[in-house]
C-alpha cells in the first residue's frame, strides 16, 4: 500500500477517541493548505491492535495522535512509532503526568471516564440526536418540544446551525419557509419567544443560491436562485415572523458561530429576567 494522496492522521483512543479527535482538529484548523484525512481507531485494549496501527501509519506515511491512559500502552506504542520512523503525539500523557506530580494524586488510569456517567455528555449527545430528528421541519412535532425553534428560507444556516447549538446542549427544531408550503400548525402555538427568524438579503441569498447550483452542476439561472423568485420567498418569509411575532436576527453577513452567540445571550438575558 503505497502513501496516500491526502495527509492522513491516525487518532488512537482506549475510549471512544473523542477528545483525541476534537485536539487534532483543532491544530489541523490552523493548516489552511488541507485536506486533510482523519481515521479514528478507538477502544485500543491490547498491543497488538497498536501494533497493526503503526504498521498502516507506516505504509500509508501517517503520523498519529492518541489518548492512551494506560503507561504501558502509551510507552509501547512510543516504542514502535520510533522502531519504524512514523511521527506519533502523547495528547493526553505528558498533561496527566504533571498534574500526579503537581496535585500528589495517583491517576485512576481508567479509559472513558471523562464520558462516565456525565449528565452534561448525554444530554449534548441527546440535543444532536433531537437536530437530526427534527431537521427541515421533517416532523411538526419537534416544535413543541424543541427549546429553539429557527425557520427561515432555504440556504439561511438552518441546519449547521441547529447542529452548533446542540453541541451547547440546546433542543433545535428548524422549519423551512416556502410559499407554497403551509407552515405547520405547532408554530403558531409555541410561545414565540421559543421561535427565531433567520432574515437574510435577497442579494446575499442570490449569491449563496447560485454557488449551491454551481456545486451541484445545475445552471446559475434556475428559479432557485431567480431574484423575483427569492424577494417572493423573503416576503412570505417575512409575514410568518410577523403573524408569529418572533425575534428576528439577520444572518446576510453572520457566520454560524456569530448568530449561534447572539441566540445564546438572548437565552441568558431571558433566563435572567
């Protein structure tokens, strides 16, 4: 097997890789040349499992990174990157040694404990499943049991936007807004607090729109991205939000994270009154 086309990186974990994964991306983040190739190996319990890994870290010119707690482990797979020349990081070692050494405490060395029993890890992970579940307003009845509900127009951030929120524990329903489709019953009922609207320009929806076509190979010209056809969609958008009497937030120029931190102080402030 010969190196690969793409820069490939090993994530190794005695537990489900998790936190081994979320440091790789992070420095990975901060390399705009990629892509780049991850490959998730978790549950490590035995060197031979480490062993095979290191060999396909060699064959394919990866390096690796892993969360081993075990000393054992993490000292054997040290061994066998440096025996066969493959580039390998202790992410989580070096930090657990000096925290023994700073606090007088010997490490229970015990694998996954950082998702054991976390209240805060279920319910995040309970929020994803609910985003996905009631996605694209795909069923009604996630509206009233939804904390946030977003609706907007097509191509407004809906969908990465419910995701984002749900790795902040948040319950998200989105709806989509389109003339011809009567919104569901359910969000005229929920309290309008609950509901936000995704306003966006009719020129930076156009522009959006035509690079979804391009993406797809279809024409620039569709009526997808036809401006009549949009500023029709805004206006319909725009007597929803009216008749439900929900706050508004204009995402023309806003990235996920930007109008996700403006829906979280909202809650704050709300929660706070």
């Amino acid at each position: 097997m010969g190196i690969v086309d793409k820069p490939l990186i090993y994530v190794l974990s005695d537990s489900v890789g998790e936190t081994a994964e979320l440091v790789v991306k992070a420095c990975l983040s901060q390399f705009d040349d990629g892509p780049f190739d991850l490959q998730r190996i978790p549950y490590v319990e035995d060197k031979g499992t480490i062993n095979e890994a290191v060999q396909q870290a060699k064959e394919q010119g990866a390096m690796i990174g892993f969360t081993l707690v075990v000393p054992e482990f993490r000292d054997h797979l040290m061994k066998e990157a440096d025996k066969l020349g493959v580039k390998c990081v202790d992410i989580m070692g070096p930090m657990m040694e000096l925290m023994e050494d700073h606090l007088h405490i010997k490490p229970r060395l015990e694998p996954g404990l950082v998702h054991k029993l976390d209240a805060d890890y279920f319910k995040r992970v309970e929020a994803i499943e609910f985003a996905v579940r009631y996605d694209d307003g795909r069923d009604p009845r996630g509206i009233t049991k939804a904390d946030i509900v977003l609706i907007g127009v097509s191509r407004t951030s809906k969908t990465p936007l419910s995701q984002y929120l749900a790795h902040k524990r948040l319950k998200v329903a989105n709806v989509p807004i389109v003339p011809e489709v009567q919104p569901p019953s359910e969000l005229f009922r929920v309290d309008p607090e609950k509901c936000i609207g995704l306003k966006i320009s009719a020129e930076k929806l156009n522009d959006i729109r035509k690079e979804r076509l391009k993406s797809l190979g279809l024409g620039a010209q569709a009526s997808y991205a036809n401006m009549d056809r949009i500023n029709q969609e805004l206006n319909h958008f725009n007597k929803i939000v009216e008749r439900i009497g929900c706050p508004v937030i204009d995402v023309s120029n806003k990235a996920v994270e930007e109008t996700a931190n403006v829906i979280l102080n909202k809650l704050r402030k709300d929660a706070q009154q």
